[in-house]
C-alpha cells in the first residue's frame, strides 16, 4: 500500500522487487499501458521479469475487455464479496493482506471443488440452462 499520491508506475518496481524474494517462480507480468516504458527494460534487466503491456485493440470505442486484465478484475471482484475487504478498516497494511488472502482461501476450495463450473465467459457459480 502506498499513500494516495504515489503513482502506481512509481510503486511497480518496489511491488515487482518484493515480488521477485517472494515468489521467484514468476517470470511474466501483465500491466496496462500505465507500466509501459523504462519500467519494461528495468524489471527485464534487474529482476528477469518479462513485463507485457496489454494494450487497448486500435479502433476499438467504449468498453472493451482486455485479455488478461479481466481476470485480476474478476479476481479483485471475489475478493470484495468478503464484507470486511470492501473498506480499509485496519491500520497496518499486513492486516488488509492478511484478510485478502483469507477470503481467496475461502473462495478457491469453493471453486475448484464445484460439480458444474460455470462457462468461462461468465462469473456465475451455477451451471446456465
């Protein structure tokens, strides 16, 4: 977490470092056109990051999903059916991840564990008929 006028490109490589300790098995990150940039060649040439920018199709008007991106949405989306997740509440940002990642425990058993899993076009848990 970052205070407010901090630009996200600003925070991305402090965030990809912590990363890179973290979780060093991961070598391919998604970003908007926000990252584009020098941020592509430092995480390339630091951290051994591949940075992709996915980027708006050319002529495309009004909303459009992008590949990739609507899966951090959809996933965001699961997150803030956890009532507590919906505000910030706590006072250390180790408490809010902490609650992040109790409500995708309890949301990933229920979704892998389901009898009918729902098209992958829709975010609905019950099969359509």
């Amino acid at each position: 977490m970052t205070p407010a006028d901090v630009q996200d490109r600003d925070a991305a490589r402090d965030a990809f470092w912590r990363l890179r300790l973290a979780q060093p098995q991961i070598t391919r990150i998604w970003a908007d056109r926000g990252y584009a940039g020098e941020l592509v060649d430092w995480a390339r040439e630091l951290l051994w990051l591949t940075l992709r920018i996915v980027s708006r199709p050319k002529g495309a008007k009004g909303f459009v999903v992008l590949p990739r991106r609507w899966k951090v949405e959809r996933t965001i989306g699961w997150c803030m059916n956890a009532r507590r997740n919906a505000r910030d509440h706590e006072r250390l940002p180790q408490h809010s991840e902490a609650h992040l990642n109790w409500a995708l425990i309890t949301v990933m058993p229920r979704r892998l564990t389901r009898k009918h899993p729902a098209p992958r076009w829709t975010n609905k848990s019950t099969p359509t008929s």
